[in-house]
C-alpha cells in the first residue's frame, strides 16, 4: 500500500536476490517469537515498501525452522525500508499486546546483516483491548458482501452521507468514489492509519467551506488481490510477483456499471459527470487515472494521489491516446519529491500530457509538497484541498443558488 522507496529497482533488486540467488550481500530477517495461537499451517509474510505492501507476496514467505523462528533474507540493496509482518492479508497483520496497531518496522539493510523482531498478536485474534473505532456517524457498511460480479468476488462497501442529508429530501448531492476502504474512515480497520474523510467533510461543513456535502463510497481493496484490481495490464516491473496487475478493467467496470447504478438508484446523487469523482492513493491513484480514461463520461473528477504509475506507465500512456481524458474532467495530482526516483517526474508527465492534450490548466491541480511520504497521514493532510478542487462545480452551483 505505501512504497516509499524507488520502486522499480527494489522490486528487481528483490525478484532477483530471492529467487536467483545473487551473490549480493543479505540480510537475514528472523522472527524469533511469535504468538502461541499462531495457526501452525499458516504462512507468516512480510509486507513493506521493498513489494508494494503485498500481505500474501510469496516470494517474501519467511520459512518455518525446526527451532521455531521464521527466517528470510533480504537484500542489502533496498537500503532503508519499512514492513510488518502478515499471515497472508491485513486483516491477521501483526498488533501489539493490546490489539492496536503498531508503527510500520523500519530498518537499514545496508547496515545490518541481522534483523530480529517478535510479533506480539495478530489483529484477528483479539487477546486483549479491541481497537478504538473512529468513524463518525455518518459512516456506515453498506454492505459486507457487496457482489463484483466483473471479478467473481465480493466485497465490503462503506457509505457516507452529508450529516443533512435527511433533512433536505429535495436535495440530491454529488458522489465522490475511494479505494483501499479500509483506510477511509475507521482506524480500527486501517493499516498504516485512516484519512479521516468523515471527519475532514463534517469539519468543512461546520466551517462553512462546504456548502453542498458529498456522498462517499469506499470500496475495501481484496488485501492480495489489491495489485490485480489497482493495475489495469500484467505489469513488466512485478513479473517476478505472484500477483502482476490485470484486473483494473474488470474492477472499474465493477465501479462505473455495477456500483454508481447502485448508488444512483439508492440515494439522491446528482450522477452526472461533472460530480463524480474517484480518487484514491498509490495504485489507487494510478487506477483513478485509468478510469477517467475508460469512463469519461461517468468519472469528472480525479484525485491522484501519489499515484504509481511506474508499474505500466507506457501501457497508460498508450492508452491515453486512444482512450483521452475529457477535457472537462478535474485532475488533482499530488505527491512528495522524496517519495521514489519516478514518482514526481512521471507525475509531472502526466500534468503536462493532460495539458497538451487539451484539459484546461484550470482543470489540473499539481502539488508536490518538500515533506510528503508515501503514507497515510500524508494523504489525510492533502485531502481537504483536493477535495475543495474536485468538487468545484458543485460547491460555486450550490452558492450561487438563491437562499430563502
């Protein structure tokens, strides 16, 4: 969910030290305890910023020795990385002795030829204090097993609803569509920490900077089927990777012709184009881009952020030539110099692509923060102005409105 280090090189770097055997210098990672309600046919995994956070990556399996530690060697050359460990989805991710959540692990592989860690509890085996739900009111699931009928899965919906949205049945208000549910609304069910998109629209609407409110749907990603859902073609940069992409198509016609019907008919939307937005971080960026393309005419506003498009940037630029953005459509692009070599760099590809295609400067908002992380909180901090951009249209209508 959160590669904060060059991608490209360390996911190759990493394919080939694990399955190759590079003579290149390793770092063994060793579990030396782990709790004893661990399932002993279940694999233990570590996910980080070295494989795209993948909880179920197989070639970052650690093996089971007869000692009772789980051991596997990374390579030096990833330098400085962050991880936790898994048993294969965030759901069983690692917590602390008191079901909360812990910070991501960090470490320099340059500088260590051994790394111990303990887990102490795994989030789906509550041992001690449940952890603090955050979502406000207005949040609710509006389905646990919600059907993706373009993939064969189903999935956990969550739904926000303006605070006045009961009050003014007359009332129909723009739609604004997320990944990785998880992290939208509810700490408890996040990992790495939640946006606060609940709290952030409550707060512009109490202020006064927010004077027609948005319906948000949050789709949860499918923890190892996140990366085939959030990358449109097999990428070339995760060949080496148990899953590589190739679902995107499917899982934005899930969005644009199953779920926006959905929500259409259920709820009072204004379903137009022009207020309905999609946005999302990482690879969720990357795919929010991707269905502009595909779904002009149902998806008006984009909000990528930290977008990955180095997993199939050619691919999406190819597409882009016979799939062009609308040139109404609103593009919000932010990300931190820092986050990877690529990530800055083809973002301002893809502004100025947009550009010289023919989307208005007015319609593409660019940021590139000197502190921003490929993290949660940074994304919780940059989205109340990406938000304020995407829906535009809706606010300056609603203000121009006659007030009784």
């Amino acid at each position: 969910m959160m590669p904060s280090l060059p991608q490209r090189a360390a996911l190759l770097l990493g394919a080939l030290a694990l399955s190759c055997g590079s003579a290149s210098a390793q770092v063994l990672l060793k579990l030396t305890h782990v709790p004893a309600t661990t399932p002993v046919t279940d694999t233990i995994f570590v996910a980080g910023s070295f494989n795209n956070w993948n909880p179920h990556s197989r070639a970052h399996a650690l093996r089971r020795l007869a000692d009772g530690t789980h051991q596997l060697s990374l390579p030096a050359g990833l330098g400085t990385v962050e991880y936790k460990f898994t048993r294969g989805s965030w759901p069983t991710v690692e917590v602390d002795g008191n079901d909360a959540q812990i910070a991501n692990r960090k470490t320099d592989l340059t500088t260590s030829h051994e790394v111990s860690a303990e887990v102490m509890a795994w989030a789906d085996q509550k041992g001690g204090t449940a952890k603090k739900h955050t979502a406000t009111p207005q949040v609710r699931v509006l389905s646990a097993t919600f059907n993706m009928p373009q993939l064969g899965r189903q999935r956990r919906v969550w739904l926000y609803l303006p605070a006045d949205y009961a009050a003014n049945p007359s009332r129909r208000y723009p739609v604004l569509y997320l990944h990785d549910g998880q992290n939208v609304f509810d700490d408890a069910t996040s990992f790495g920490g939640e946006w606060g998109v609940d709290e952030t629209l409550d707060r512009l609407r109490k202020a006064g900077q927010d004077a027609t409110g948005t319906i948000v749907v949050a789709v949860d990603n499918g923890d190892q089927f996140r990366t085939d859902e959030y990358i449109p073609w097999p990428s070339a940069e995760l060949k080496d990777q148990p899953h590589q992409g190739g679902q995107g198509g499917a899982y934005v016609d899930f969005l644009a012709r199953t779920l926006k019907p959905y929500i259409d008919a259920h709820y009072r939307t204004r379903p137009d184009a022009a207020h309905t937005g999609i946005a999302g971080s990482s690879l969720g960026g990357l795919i929010s881009v991707y269905a502009a393309l595909k779904y002009p005419k149902v998806f008006g506003a984009v909000g990528a952020f930290s977008p990955a498009f180095w997993v199939c940037n050619d691919s999406l630029r190819a597409y882009a030539k016979t799939h062009p953005a609308a040139r109404t459509t609103r593009f919000y692009f932010v990300c931190g110099p820092k986050e990877s070599e690529t990530m800055l760099p083809l973002m301002r590809q893809w502004r100025d692509e947009l550009r010289a295609e023919g989307v208005p400067a007015a319609n593409v908002a660019f940021s590139a923060p000197p502190d921003g992380e490929h993290k949660e909180w940074f994304w919780r901090r940059e989205f109340p102005a990406a938000y304020r951009f995407l829906m535009r249209p809706a606010m300056k209508a609603m203000s121009s409105m006659p007030r009784k």
